[in-house]
C-alpha cells in the first residue's frame, strides 16, 4: 500500500472577513500534535473555496488579505520533519473571490446562474470552459514547484450543463445544438474530461509519482470515463453529513474492484465540515476509523483548522484514541485485500443518481447481504467477473447484447445469478428477458398492487406460512418448461379507489395463486418483485430473507456464518505474503437520535458468537488481534469453527496459513 494509514483532511476555508490568520500558528506545536495523534499524513490548503491562498505566491491578488506568516509551507516543513506526508488541496469548481470578480466565468445554466443567490451565504459554482481553468493551473504549477507535495487533491469536480459564452460557443464550433438538454450533459462531460486531463498533465510535470485525486464527493461508474488520470480513490463519506451510513459500505465495494488503492474518509463533525467547536461521538469516531482497513482502505478524518492556525488538542486526543488503534492493527491492514464470492451489480451504471445519493436497488442490496453477514464485491460490466460464484443483479439491471453475453458466459462457466424484478430483462423496454436460460417469461406489469407473496420449500425458512405484502409492484410471469417454482403471487380483491376500497390501507387477499412470484431453473433463480429497493424504502423482514434464503439455494456453504446478529458486520481481508486471512467483525449500531441524522453513541457487546469460515485448508493457528490470544478452533468439511466470547465492537481473527 502506497496509501498512508492513518490521515487528516484539514479543510481550511477561510473567510476574508476573518483577520490574524495564521496568528497562532507554531510549527513545532501543530505538528507534534498530530504526530501524537499517529497521524503519518495531513492534506493542507494552497486555495481554498473562499478563493484565496496560504502561502507566498505570484497571484498576490489571491493570497489572503490577513495572512500573517507563509503558512502552508512552514506546516509542510514541520509535519515531514517528524515523517508526516502533506498532500496539498486545491479548489477548483469553487472560488468565492474569482466568482465576484469573474461573474461571466460563472456556471449559467438554462434557467440562469448556479449555486447561491446575491443575497445567499453559498458558493457559485465556476465553468471549466472559461479562463478561470488557466488560472487553475498555473496556480497547480506554482504550488508543485515551490514546494513538491506528495500528492494534489483537486476538490469539487463538477461541471453542470451550461450556457456561458464558451460553452456555448464550444457547442457551436462543434456543430451541436445547445437547445438540446441531453447535448449539453455530453458536451459537459467532455468538459470535465478535458479539465482533469490539463490538471492531471501539470501534475505529471511533477514527476511520476506525485499522487492526484479529483473529488467529486461519491464514486460510482461515471468515473471510468477518467480513471486513468486518477492515481488513488478518496471516497468522501461523512455518515452524519448527509452520505449516511450506507454510503460508504455501498461506495467502497464497488471502488476497490477499480484497480485503484483506496481512502475511507469520514470526519470529526457531529455533523458535517465546518461546524467548528462539535466533536463526532468517540464511539462514532471508532468505527468510521476500523471500516475502512476492514475493507481493504485506508483512512483519513476530515478536520477544519481554526482562522488563528491552531489545532483544536480535544479533537487531536480524540482522534489520536481511535488511530492509536488502526496503528496497533496496521500488521494486519497493511497489503490485505477482500476475500469475496459474490458480485453484486451496481445499479448506479444503469441509474446514475446526482450528487452523494445512492440507488435504492444496490443500497438494498448491500444492506441484505451485510445483514446476512454475505462476502461480496459491487461490480460493473467492465468488471471480472470470474473470481465469483453469485452474481446479483439487483431489481433494475437490463441486458443490452454485451451484458447479456457476459452474464450467459458466467452462467456457462457454472456461475449462479440471482434476479430479482426487473433484472434480465432486455434493454429498451421491451417486456421480454434477454436469455433463453432465464427462469420465466415476461408477461407485463402485476394487474393489482399490493399483491401478497407465499414462499414455497425450500424457499420459505425464516418466512410467514401465509402470504405476506409486497408494498412495490412486482412483474407478472410466467414460469418456463423445466422451471421449479419457488414462491406464488397472491392478489388482492382490488386496488383502493374512489370505486372501491377497504378498511385503511389496502384489500386483503382474494383467491388462489395467481401466479409465480420466485422460480429457479439451473444455476438461476429469479424473483419477481423489488425486493431490494423495498427494503430500503419499507425496511420488512420478509423481502430481505425471500432475498436471503434465495442466496442460501445458490450458495449453499457461504464464506461466512456466524451466530451473531444483523447488526454485525463481518468482512475478510487476506494478506496473500503473510499466508493469513483476517476476519473483520464489527458491531456498531446506527440510530435515528436526530431528525434526517443517523448516530452512534453506544457499544453493545456481544457474547459466545459462534463463527464459521470456509477456507481452502486448515489453519495452522487462530488468533485475536491485536492480543496474539489463542482460539480454540475446530476444522471439518472445509470450514473452520470457533466461538468468540465476546466481542465489544470490533474484534479481528487471524486465521494463520489458509492462503
């Protein structure tokens, strides 16, 4: 790993209004505090969002009005004598100080000009098509050849569909009609590309090791259009700041299979960056530090240093407490890589969503499979598929003719896919699946919502013996000749109307089955209803075991089980020189203490969890990390077992030999 562990994102967005910047800022003191915080990496500020820079430089317009000493140099300086890295910020998509002076230079969208209004506290976001960009990168040369960070993180990576005077003369030049929506998200895109394409090409001048990242606050598909000028992933995920605690568990898994190292960031905030003097619950702090390495990244906690330049000594306690812990553990994260067998498709290349929000169908997903304790990667078509044995293609995935032929090859090479809704179907809308292996035939939309599901042995462990709602429409189909139908779909007597409706919600069930709702035919078992996407917006039981017990038919001796509760996430790393595998378990539970802010203030230990892992031979020895304790184990039928008495939020299981 080229990543340092343990790492600090120190926002400094500082207003012109604020004087003494930089007032109390003593080399020696900012940086001990982070080497007492076994900090080994701090990203510091050459330009921020406020437009201006923190360091002596030629664009003397720029350079903060109060600034009191040659700031970002004297940290650099002091951090690297104590062998902490300090990749540089730079802003791009913002800049308070050119946006007034430059309002031309601004984002003009079809309705007019984006982000804050004139009497707003905001950002207005800038155009990469206009010379704003020139000013970008000659500012990325001056701060790469005065002072040879280790790496640039270009911040706010966005480029909206707009209407400024170069664009649309860029579209013109083109021959492309800028009347058109969907003409002006691809002449943007090619925007974007062309952006980091120029700042990427000044930090290669660099050399080639200088390390670039372009944040655009989530990673999903889109960002293969650039992969390659991307030297590692940042994956910006502040579980209280509106990501939430699904961002990151979906987000990571699908990053890690880009060939590209990877860092969990979080931050110290109760909430989000910028609130000043609030302080993430120690416990919060715990897990967002031992997520990441449990998923094969590193990790870095967003901080903001106060106007005067002084560290906060609470917050630097606290977080020295929980990177006192990754540092004790680091033998065991440093070159460890997930063991997996489950390729879940990631629905964002078929619905990208804006912004930091998830699609529901590939959140559902992960969120039943981490519940059911599954080892899974989040791929995309341009993915290897062959290390898995599942595939998962979650409520929404059509089948154009490339996809279609790589999931017939996976199926041919003895693959299993699980479907659930609309999934198989072929591209285009048609009301047809693209196999002919496929379990069932499309016959159209179910006729009356809600309908009511009963699950079928082997289906039906853990499920009512009556059937149970189904809150989102499903499908109806149609099983195919030498199909085993699995679960039936029961309708309701109607649909509430005006016409006709009963009691407060919807009429119960009428009737016989009126058709298959879950049929399974070779290696492939398909469901007909959202199940994925409901358990996000309903959160019933029953559509995440229908989800769950389809997965235990496919894979009948799973990596992972273990007697412990939902709640209890559980991963595998290997470290392939060491010849060991390390199991992850981590139990920490988010509650919704606030309105729209999910948190966590508490640890619930658990007791005699009984665990089971299947490895490829037996272990030579099983230890609990970082203690060296022994644990007792048992192996037959290619699995190891032992029980842990207790686990107090995380514990990690060396299995020594397996690999």
């Amino acid at each position: 790993m080229i990543l340092p562990m343990r790492q600090i994102h120190l926002d400094f967005h500082t207003s012109e209004k604020i004087a003494g910047i930089g007032a109390d800022f003593d080399a020696d003191r900012f940086a001990d505090t982070l080497k007492r915080a076994h900090v080994n990496s701090v990203t510091l500020f050459s330009r921020c969002h406020h437009g201006w820079i923190y360091h002596d430089t030629k664009f003397t317009e720029a350079r903060h009005p109060h600034l009191e000493c040659d700031l970002l140099p004297l940290q650099m300086e002091a951090c690297r004598a104590r062998g902490i890295q300090t990749p540089v910020y730079i802003t791009v998509g913002l800049d308070e100080r050119v946006a007034r002076e430059h309002p031309e230079w601004r984002e003009l969208h079809a309705g007019g000009l984006t982000g804050a209004g004139p009497l707003d506290a905001g950002w207005r976001p800038l155009c990469f098509s206009t010379p704003y960009l020139d000013f970008v990168l000659e500012q990325t040369r001056e701060a790469l050849e005065r002072y040879h960070p280790e790496g640039l993180f270009f911040d706010i990576m966005h480029q909206g569909p707009c209407c400024c005077a170069w664009c649309l003369a860029g579209m013109e030049a083109d021959g492309l009609d800028p009347t058109d929506p969907a003409t002006r998200a691809t002449f943007a895109a090619g925007v974007l590309r062309r952006a980091k394409e120029r700042l990427h090409g000044v930090v290669r001048e660099a050399g080639p090791d200088v390390r670039c990242f372009f944040n655009a606050g989530h990673i999903d598909p889109a960002i293969r259009d650039s992969l390659d000028l991307y030297s590692h992933l940042e994956i910006e995920s502040l579980p209280t700041g509106g990501w939430g605690y699904m961002h990151f568990p979906v987000t990571v898994r699908y990053a890690r299979g880009l060939n590209r190292e990877c860092l969990a960031m979080t931050g110290k905030f109760h909430a989000t960056w910028g609130h000043f003097s609030s302080f993430k619950n120690p416990i919060a702090l715990e897990y967002e530090a031992l997520v990441g390495p449990a998923n094969g990244a590193a990790v870095s906690i967003g901080d903001q240093l106060h106007p005067r330049g002084a560290l906060c000594e609470e917050t630097y306690d606290r977080i020295g407490r929980v990177y006192a812990m990754v540092e004790e553990r680091e033998p065991w994260y440093l070159d460890a890589e997930p063991v997996t067998e489950i390729a879940l498709f990631n629905t964002e290349a078929c619905e990208p969503i804006p912004g930091i929000g998830l699609e529901k169908a590939v959140t559902g997903a992960t969120r039943i499979l981490m519940e059911g304790h599954h080892q899974f990667d989040i791929v995309d078509g341009d993915m290897d598929w062959t290390p898995y044995s599942v595939l998962v293609l979650p409520d929404k995935v059509a089948l154009d003719g490339p996809l279609a032929a790589k999931v017939r090859a996976f199926v041919d090479a003895g693959g299993r896919v699980l479907a659930t809704h609309r999934s198989g179907e072929a591209a285009g809308g048609e009301a047809r699946f693209a196999l002919p292996e496929w379990p069932v035939d499309a016959i159209g939309a179910q006729p009356l919502h809600p309908d009511f599901i009963l699950a079928l042995e082997p289906l039906a462990r853990g499920l009512p013996g009556v059937p149970f709602v189904a809150y989102e429409p499903g499908l109806e189909v149609a099983a195919r000749p030498g199909s085993e139908v699995l679960a039936e779909a029961y309708s309701p007597y109607f649909e509430r109307t005006y016409a006709h409706f009963c009691s407060h919600a919807h009429s119960p069930v009428a009737g016989k089955a009126a058709y298959p709702s879950a049929v399974r035919k070779g290696g492939i078992i398909y469901l007909s209803h959202p199940h994925c996407s409901a358990y996000v917006t309903h959160g019933q039981t029953e559509d995440a075991q229908i989800v769950r017990n389809a997965l235990d038919l496919l894979l009948p001796s799973p990596l992972v089980r273990a007697g412990a509760p939902s709640t209890c996430h559980i991963t595998i790393t290997r470290q392939l020189e060491r010849g060991r595998w390390i199991v992850h378990l981590l139990h920490y539970i988010p509650e919704r203490r606030a309105e729209g802010r999910d948190l966590i203030q508490d640890v619930i230990p658990l007791h005699a969890v009984p665990l089971s892992i299947r490895t490829p031979v037996p272990p030579s020895a099983c230890t609990l990390v970082p203690s060296g304790e022994a644990v007792e184990f048992t192996w037959h039928g290619g699995r190891v077992e032992l029980t842990l008495s207790k686990i107090r939020g995380n514990q990690m299981v060396a299995l020594e030999g397996v690999c």
